[in-house]
C-alpha cells in the first residue's frame, strides 16, 4: 500500500496528482491483512500520506538499522511494531476480569459480557484511529439493526475496502454480515461485469 502510494502516476511523460494507490477501486484483504486495509480506510483521526509514512524510507539501499528504529507516532505500522501490552490490560479492565486501578479506566468503552479478541482488537487496532466500538463498517451510509450509523471509509479514501474474515465460531458471535452485507455491493459488482 504504502509503495504503491508513493508513487505517482504518469500520462504521456507527465506526472499525475494520482497515486498509484488511487488507481484501484477495490483494495481486498483476508484476516490478518485486514488490519491494515481497515486502518487505511476507516482511520478517521489522520490522512492516507500521514498512516502509510509518505515521506519515509523509498529506496531499498536507505534502510538501516537506525532509519528502521524509528515509526512515525501517527504511522499505522507503529500499531504493528509496538508492544500490545497495554491494550491487553485495557480490554481486560473493560471486560471486567482485573481491577480497574486509575480513574481513566472507569471511561474506558464497556466490554462486559464479550469475547477478549473483540476488546483487544478494539483498544490496539481502532481506539486510536478514531473508529467507534461496537460499530459496523460499511461502504456507504446507512444503519445497522440497533439504529446506529455505518462506521464509513474517510473521504480521501477513493479504493473501496473488501474485508474477509475466517471465523469459526458460534452464529451470535461470529455472523455472516461481512458476507451478506458489507462485500455485497462489489461481489454484485464483480458479477455485472
């Protein structure tokens, strides 16, 4: 992702505004490689230039010890170059299973009575990128069954996001709405075509 919005794209020897990342109008991801397209898109907090580190490292023959000890704090890949330490005592105390010991953990976002890999992912993946908690992502504008809006893509986000989960599971923690809902619109798409 990052690569590809480094580079701009060029039309009969001139360079264009457009990126090489703008050029796709899906991005797809499978489980873990998830995360990032979802941090791209959904981040609400900073821009594409700022989460992919558009002005870091572009040669190879840069790259150095020094030059890769350091991530940009606003950086995604800071989220998958850091300890999750924290993030598992937070979804801990927002589930209820340790202590709440400071007065920020009395605001933290309530987990009670759910899976540790939703709190988890929520307070290391999304907390920090300004996503709501207990939300579903979607492409376009709408709402869920409970009334509460879609968690939709950034504006400056011109790809449209095609997430795949593997879960086994059960049904009333591991739906199918992913399938059913969110990736209908370019699976239909697909089929047109």
């Amino acid at each position: 992702m990052r690569g590809l919005f480094q580079h701009k794209l060029q039309m009969d020897g001139k360079e264009m505004e457009m990126t090489g990342l703008d050029a796709f109008s899906d991005i797809s991801a499978i489980s873990g490689g998830s995360f990032p397209v979802i941090l791209h898109a959904f981040n609400k907090v900073h821009s594409t230039a700022t989460l992919l580190d558009a002005d870091g490292i572009v040669n190879p023959q840069d790259i150095t010890d020094e030059a890769l000890g350091y991530v940009p704090p606003n950086s995604m890949f800071r989220t998958f170059a850091t300890s999750s330490q924290y993030a598992v005592e937070k979804a801990l105390k927002a589930m209820g299973a340790i202590n709440k010991t400071s007065p920020e953990d009395f605001d933290l976002v309530d987990f009670t009575d759910m899976p540790f890999w939703q709190a988890f992912v929520y307070f290391h993946f999304l907390e920090g990128a300004g996503i709501p908690p207990h939300r579903q992502m979607y492409t376009e504008n709408g709402m869920d069954e409970e009334g509460e809006s879609y968690v939709t893509p950034r504006d400056d986000v011109t790809s449209e996001p095609v997430l795949t989960y593997s879960m086994i599971g059960p049904k009333e923690l591991y739906d199918d709405w992913v399938h059913t809902h969110q990736s209908r619109k370019v699976v239909e798409r697909i089929k047109t075509e």
